[in-house]
C-alpha cells in the first residue's frame, strides 16, 4: 500500500505575501492538506483491513473518502506549485499558442476561468481533455464533484474558503485577482506537455 506523504511547500510561507498570508499558507499547507493525506491513508488502510477480513461494511464509505481526500491531496500539490513569488506573468511557448487556440485568446481564457473560480464551491481548473483533445476550464465542486472524465489538470485555484476568508474576507474576487499577480506557468507548462505527448 502507498504511504503518501505531504512535500514541503516550494517556497517560505511568507513567500507570496502580500497577496497570500504567511497566515493562511500555514493554516492551509500545515493543516488543511496535511488532513487529506491523512485521510487517503487511512481510507486505504481500511480497504486493505477489509479486503483481508472479507468484511466490506464499510468500504463503500472508504472508497468515497479516497476520491474526496485523494483529490485534495493532488490539487493541494498542484495549487502550491502553480504560484511563486516571482509569478504574476501570462504564458508563453506552447501552452500560450494552445490557449489561444483553444479560447480564442488569452484574455477571454482567464475571463472565463475567472467565472469558474466565482462558481465553484472547490476548484477552477484548466485541464487537458484527453477525449476531445483540447483545454477547458471546468468547475469543480468539493475536490471530486464536476470533474470530467479523461481529463488532467494543467492550472489549479483552490476557492475554498479556507483558501483566502483570513486575508480576503467574503471577497472572492479580490482572492482570485491575488492568485493571478503570483501565478507561475512553468509546472502547467511542464504538465500540458505531457499531456499533448501522451495523447496527441
């Protein structure tokens, strides 16, 4: 069975200020995510226990927790890396070229990703979409609800409210516009890549 684990954030906690808090980096590195991890782990050590002792009482309630806390966990790994201090810039190379395709431009991407952060209760993602071979931004409820099938994330924004109440009050918006001055392309870059080499 994995043993997963939580990695050390890619920079200092007050790295992002003032746009994140060394506040809520803590909070949301140290406890929020550190709480999915343990979570899948547990819910994988009970499918284990279960699958030996033949008693599948509560697996069903297991494998949930493993889509709700795996996810997290993913995204939580992903959001950290697609900000730096040095951030705040919009693509380039290829990954520009395909939201371009893809969009029509750069600014009606954003416009629309921006909606999606002000309507998930979650996640804005711009995935890959390996069945029609092409980016999208979707929203995603919770870590798991509105995912579509066959797609991997590229750029993760976690609006849970955890993510900005502490610096941002109800001003989700004034969270998203602080995401954008130190988002950093070069893991999405790195991860839409992949995806184009595996699927295109």
């Amino acid at each position: 069975m994995t043993d997963y684990t939580l990695d050390e954030l890619p920079y200092d906690y007050d790295a992002l200020e003032p746009h994140i808090s060394e506040q809520v980096l803590k909070w949301h590195h140290d406890r929020h995510h550190q709480g999915y991890v343990d979570g899948w782990n547990s819910a994988e050590e009970t499918l284990e226990e279960n699958r030996e002792s033949g008693d599948f009482s509560s697996s069903g309630s297991a494998l949930r927790n493993v889509t709700h806390n795996g996810c997290g966990h993913i995204l939580h790994a992903l959001f950290w890396h697609n900000m730096s201090p040095t951030g705040g810039d919009e693509p380039t190379g290829a990954i520009a070229d395909r939201i371009e395709a893809d969009f029509g431009s750069y600014e009606a991407w954003e416009g629309e990703f921006r909606a999606a952060a002000s309507e998930a209760s979650g996640w804005a993602l711009l995935v890959y979409d390996s069945f029609s071979n092409q980016l999208r931004n979707v929203v995603v409820d919770k870590h798991d609800q509105g995912a579509l099938w066959g797609s991997h994330p590229i750029l993760a924004l976690d609006v849970w409210e955890h993510s900005y109440y502490h610096d941002y009050g109800p001003d989700r918006g004034d969270f998203v516009d602080a995401f954008f001055n130190v988002v950093d392309w070069e893991e999405p870059r790195s991860r839409y890549k992949q995806a184009v080499s595996l699927f295109e």
